[in-house]
C-alpha cells in the first residue's frame, strides 16, 4: 500500500484526526512559539485551547482589557495599535503563526496594553495560563519561547534606539 493510499484510508475513517494532524504540521512549521515542540506536546495544547473565529474590523482585544489568553493566528491578519489621546498609532500587522497577547501567560492580572483588531476574516487559537497547567509537557517549553521572543524584541528595541 502507497503512503497516498494510508492517507486517503485514514481520511475516509476519520477526518477529524486527520484535520488535527494538518493544524498541528501547520502550527509547528509556521511559528516559533512551537519551537522545539513534539507532536504529542502541541497536541495537547491544542486540546487546552480553543478556537477563535473573527472578521476583518472586529477588536479582539483593546489596551485595558482584563489579559485572560494568549493567541496564535492560523489565518487571517490583525493589526497591533495603541491609542494615544487623538491619533492611533499602529505597530503592526500579524500574519499566520503569529502570536499575541502573550503578556496573558506572564501575568493573567495585567490589563491589555495594545489593540488587536482583524484586518482580514481569520481564526487563532487562544490558551489561558490556566489551562496550560492542563498540559504540563507543553507548558515549560511554552513559557521558555515567549521568554525567548520577549527578549528578542527588547533587543530589537534597544537596537533602533
């Protein structure tokens, strides 16, 4: 039997798995935050997450928001602002296996300290710092890679200064 024809097999039996299977390749290959990541360890993240559908100009969180989750885009776009008294100050835009909203899982008291609105229909998936505890092998190597790309934007601060 042909790897094509364990694949269609195993499609027919159970897309689910199979549509599972594909986010997780897609997570692990299209971002940094799963770096280092086994299957097994983005699989149960996943189960711990859920799933956040939203469209083009929706505000998926604002600056003073209770932070309560962390999200990973699986498409779609949002852009980053903040909103000085009179004018919005963009600070970028975010594309698939982006993150944000990280500051959630360093701190879930802290307040939003950024906007994040759609600028194009998508879905993330987003993880409390509670529901990490849900999935021990993947919560170290979680809190290690925001560390790791907090630091890397310190720096690329520190550097354009």
């Amino acid at each position: 039997m042909s790897e094509s024809d364990v694949t269609t097999t195993e499609a027919s039996k159970d897309p689910q798995k199979i549509n599972a299977q594909a986010l997780i390749s897609r997570l692990v290959s299209a971002t940094t935050l799963f770096k280092g990541f086994a299957t097994s360890d983005v699989e149960s993240l996943i189960a711990v997450s859920k799933k956040v559908k939203f469209k083009a100009g929706d505000d998926i969180f604002l600056a003073g928001d209770q932070a309560r989750e962390m999200f990973v885009l699986l498409s779609g776009e949002v852009m980053v602002w903040t909103d000085p008294p009179g004018r919005d100050q963009p600070l970028g835009k975010l594309s698939v296996g982006a993150h944000f909203g990280e500051m959630a899982i360093i701190n879930s008291k802290s307040l939003r300290s950024t906007n994040v609105s759609a600028t194009k229909d998508g879905l993330a998936i987003a993880f409390s710092p509670l529901r990490l505890h849900d999935a021990p092998s993947a919560e170290p190597m979680i809190y290690r890679n925001v560390a790791r790309q907090l630091a890397d934007r310190l720096a690329a601060i520190e550097k354009n200064k």
